[in-house]
C-alpha cells in the first residue's frame, strides 16, 4: 500500500460509522455559559441538543442539496453526514433554563449558570 492509499483510508469519511466532530466556542458572562457552533447548511430539524447537569451533547446531520459523485470533486472540503460533539460543563449550570436559538447559520446555546457558581461581590462588616 502507497502513503498516499494509507493516507486516504484514514480520511475516508464514507463508512457508516464515521461521525463528523463539530467545532464550538464556549464561553461565559456573569450569568450564563454560551456555546456556539457553526451550523451552515443545518436544518433546525436536524439537530438534536440534549443538556444534562454536566454535559451538552450536540448532534445533527448535514445533507447536501444536491448528489455529486465523488469522482467529480476536484476538492472537497466541506463535510456532509452527521456530526457531533459533547462538551464537559466547566461549572454547575441549570439545564432546565437552556435556549437554543438558529440565526444566520450559527447555532447559540445559553445556559444559566447555578446561583452557587455565580460570582457575587459582599460587603465586608468592620467592628
């Protein structure tokens, strides 16, 4: 087998198992975690968000809107077929208050933090 023949069968995306992994930001403000991820070409019928106290697990499908054979790529780059990521909250959230909202092609998640992980400021009481 060449480099190249070994190089391609480890890039070949057209087995049934092969699951494409999303790209995301995860950030926070004072309130809430907020994930994005690009979701050009994505159905909202298409994704599946599931969030537990710990983990969001975003998974969905991207079809193209029209078959071309492989053979008639000169590049392909784009990935189409499903896809997924799940992401480790880094702090206590309340899942219950999530949003997810599909807007120009990115996908943005918000998540409440949990009033205990919240950065509060006190006033500290002299004698």
């Amino acid at each position: 087998m060449s480099k190249q023949e070994h190089s391609a069968d480890w890039l070949d995306e057209s087995s049934d198992d092969y699951e494409g992994q999303l790209t995301i930001d995860a950030f926070q403000t004072e309130d809430d975690i907020v994930v994005k991820a690009p979701m050009a070409g994505v159905k909202p019928e298409n994704l599946d968000v599931s969030i537990t106290d710990e983990v969001i697990t975003i998974k969905g499908t991207r079809e193209p809107d029209i078959e071309i054979n492989k053979e008639n790529y000169f590049t392909q780059e784009c990935y189409w077929g499903p896809f997924s990521r799940s992401y480790l909250m880094p702090v206590a959230i309340d899942a219950d208050s999530s949003q997810a909202d599909l807007k120009n092609g990115i996908l943005t998640i918000t998540i409440p933090k949990q009033n205990k992980t919240k950065t509060r400021t006190i006033k500290v009481i002299g004698e």
